[in-house]
C-alpha cells in the first residue's frame, strides 16, 4: 500500500501526564482490558481502540441504559461501553482480513503496547501473537488478559466475571449466612473483571520500567482465575492456615466485631469498630458500659469468639436512635462509622465531589457526558480527560494516516472491500 500525506482530521487534545509519548494498541474489549487501557490514557498515553467494524466492543450494546441524544433518544453508546473507554481512538478494522491483519501488524511497529483478551491461540493463528510481534518489535510490551491464563488445563476456556466470582471463591463469602436463608451472591459489580484490569496495569508498568534498563519488552500474562483468588486476601490466607473453608457473614466480618451494618430507628448505617478502646467509646455512647467490661466482649478475639451473643445485643440498642444520631456522636468520639449510601447520595457526597469523581465531557451526540473520575491524584503529572469514549470508527481515517501514513485513496480502497471502516462509512 502506498505512503503518502493524507487530509486526516485535526489532532486530537494534547496529551499530558507521565505516560505521555507512549502508545498503546488495545485489542481488548469488554471490562478487564478496556478498564486497564483507560487507565493508561488517563495517564497520558495515546490509546488505539481497534474494533470489529459493524459491531465494535461488545459492551456498546449492553444496555439500557444508553446515552440519549439531544433529542432525548438513544444512541449507540451503553452507559457500559463509556464507563471504560475515554481518552482512546477508535479504529475499525476487521482482523479476519489478511489485509487487517497486516495493518495490526504495523500498528504493532509503532506501539509500545498492546493488551488484548483473545481466546488463547485466536490471535496466534492470525499472525499477531507476542511471539510474531516481539520479533518484529522488540520493545513491545504485550499484555494478554484471559479468563484462565495462557497455560494450564482451563486455558482454553471463556472466562467472565460471574464464572470467575463463581470458581474464585469469593460468591462462598458474599451473602447472607446460610442460617438466615441466604445464598451465594456475587459483587453487585464486575469486580473480578476490574481488579485483573488493575493487575494487568500494574504488570505493564512493571514491565516498562524495566524495559528503561534491557530495552527488551516481554509478555504479561493476567488471568481472571488468578487475580480473582489472589484478592481473597485474609479469607483466602485465613484459610490457608487453618484448614477450615469460611462461611457467609452478610455484611459481618470475619475477624473484627462489631463491624457490620446495623439497624438504626431510619435505617442502616455501618458500624466499624476497629479496636477495644473504639468499643468502650461506642458502650459509652449507646449507655452499655456494662457490655465494654463483659469477659465475653473486653478484647476483639473475645468479640469474635462470642459474636453470636453480642451483635443481638447491639441491635437492639442500635434501633432506638436514628442513623444521623449515631454517626454524628460517633464520629465525635473517633469511632469509624457511616451510611450506606445509594449512587444518588454516593455522587451527591461532598467528599466524592470534592475530589472529582464525577466529571463531565463533550460528547457529539449528547453534547455532553457524565462519567466517573480517576482516583489517582499525582502532583506534578496530574490524570487527564482529553476525550468522551469515541463513536465505533471515528478515528480510523486519522489513526491510520498519522501512524502508517495512508493516503485517502488507499484508506478508501480499504473501506469498500472492508478492511476497515471509516467514520460515515456504511460498514459500521
């Protein structure tokens, strides 16, 4: 194909931050690698969204609800596709094609990294493996997100968040005992998809740093599996040492009482007692003094021990007062506590406000979009947002002429036989 200068689009908002000059080819899609990416992003990275023209990433389907237009109707975007998509381009190319193919693979020479979540060997068998790519850019930092990892008997599987919660264990540790008629429950949330996008970031950066002193890149391998049973942490350690497999507290703790959600005269409100000398505070305040100097309850492992007797107790002094009573005296006393807040209280918090989790950014559709913020908070090279989460395609005409210098004539030749597919193109 040949090189030459194109008409592209303006450039996109410069980016800034500490990542910024690096370039990231994501193939991923769904949760685990679109949350890693966006990351990177925030960071200052350029982020190459590739997506399956006519389709793109799965999520963008996954609603209601989706992002309404300024006429109120819905457009394309799920409110699941955009919560793990800013600050990226998206480049449709359909990697089926011998001919997309190929475009990866020059992506792939200009890229510092890629991350995808391929079933293990898809993308072997399309050339664009680590082993192929690594030999054509040494410096590649190439990250594969997989439900079971790139080796073992499960390999080969499909790997979702509900299965993983599932066989990782933490479902046996979410619920309502069984005593109580409870059931295993999982995470209102994809949190195993979320904590092994963390995973896979933290490996990618440990993998740039040392790349500074090889100048090699290297393979990141990151399994759901794997990083749903390493953040089982105490439980999962718990159980290590003691040989005997945990059960279902609610919202109770396994080792700290009281540490839980109790009942208020208006509701609930959490309770989280951390040491003795908190628990005297709380029996001071709800006039149970008596229960601080019980031989039952004096120290946390006696409160653990009898956390049977204890909590009913508690519950019924808890009622007698309103939730806004108990956290106003408690919190003077230095005894952790709060409320359990719904999304509304939860983004209406002064404190969530405060430190912008909740941002707003143009969106061509809506004009504008509300989306959650990123927690990292670095003095000199600050987090940005430089973009909402881009439409299926809008970038591939400047991905493709700004990094393998397409002419418009080739990158429309591209579009009809569809290799790919450019913005206003019916192959999206």
């Amino acid at each position: 194909m040949p090189l030459a200068s194109s008409s592209a689009q303006p450039d996109p908002a410069p980016a800034s931050g500490p990542l910024t000059g690096l370039v990231v080819l994501d193939l991923s899609r769904i949760l685990a690698g679109p949350t890693c990416t966006q990351i990177l992003g925030d960071l200052g990275a350029e982020v190459i969204k590739v997506e399956r023209p006519g389709r793109g990433d799965d999520t963008r389907g996954w609603g209601p609800p989706f992002l309404k237009d300024r006429d109120g109707q819905d457009t394309a975007e799920s409110a699941y596709y955009l919560s793990s998509n800013r600050n990226k381009a998206s480049v449709a190319i359909d990697l089926a094609s011998a001919q997309g193919q190929e475009l990866i693979r020059k992506l792939a020479l200009e890229a510092d990294i890629l991350v995808e979540n391929f079933k293990v060997g898809d993308l072997k068998r399309r050339g664009l493996d680590y082993d192929t790519l690594a030999a054509l850019n040494p410096r590649l930092i190439y990250c594969s997100i997989s439900g079971f990892g790139q080796t073992g008997p499960y390999a080969h599987r499909a790997g979702y968040d509900f299965l993983i919660q599932g066989m990782g264990g933490i479902m046996s540790l979410t619920g309502l005992p069984d005593e109580e008629g409870g059931r295993p429950v999982k995470a209102g949330v994809g949190i195993a998809d979320v904590m092994c996008g963390m995973y896979a970031l933290t490996g990618i950066l440990a993998a740039l740093h040392e790349r500074t002193t090889s100048g090699k890149g290297q393979h990141v391998d990151v399994a759901l599996l794997d990083s749903q049973v390493s953040w089982l942490i105490n439980q999962g350690v718990g159980y290590l040492v003691s040989g005997k497999v945990p059960g279902r507290l609610g919202n109770g703790h396994p080792t700290i009482v009281p540490y839980e959600t109790f009942p208020a005269s208006d509701g609930d409100f959490i309770l989280a007692v951390g040491n003795d000398d908190q628990f005297a505070r709380f029996c001071a305040l709800a006039d149970c003094a008596d229960l601080a100097g019980d031989p039952r309850f004096i120290t946390n492992a006696d409160r653990v021990r009898n956390r049977a007797e204890l909590i009913p107790l508690l519950r019924r002094l808890t009622i007698t007062r309103s939730a806004a009573d108990w956290i106003l005296g408690l919190e003077a006393l230095g005894v952790p506590c709060g409320p359990v807040n719904d999304l509304a209280q939860t983004f209406a918090d002064p404190q969530v406000m405060a430190r912008g989790m909740r941002i707003t950014l143009p969106h061509p559709d809506s004009g504008t979009v509300d989306l959650i913020g990123s927690p990292l908070n670095l003095s000199r090279t600050p987090v940005t947002y430089r973009s909402s989460p881009p439409r299926l395609g809008e970038d591939t005409r400047y991905v493709l002429s700004r990094h393998l210098g397409l002419d418009d004539d080739t990158l429309s030749r591209l579009d009809a036989a569809g290799v790919i597919a450019l913005a206003g193109s019916p192959n999206l």
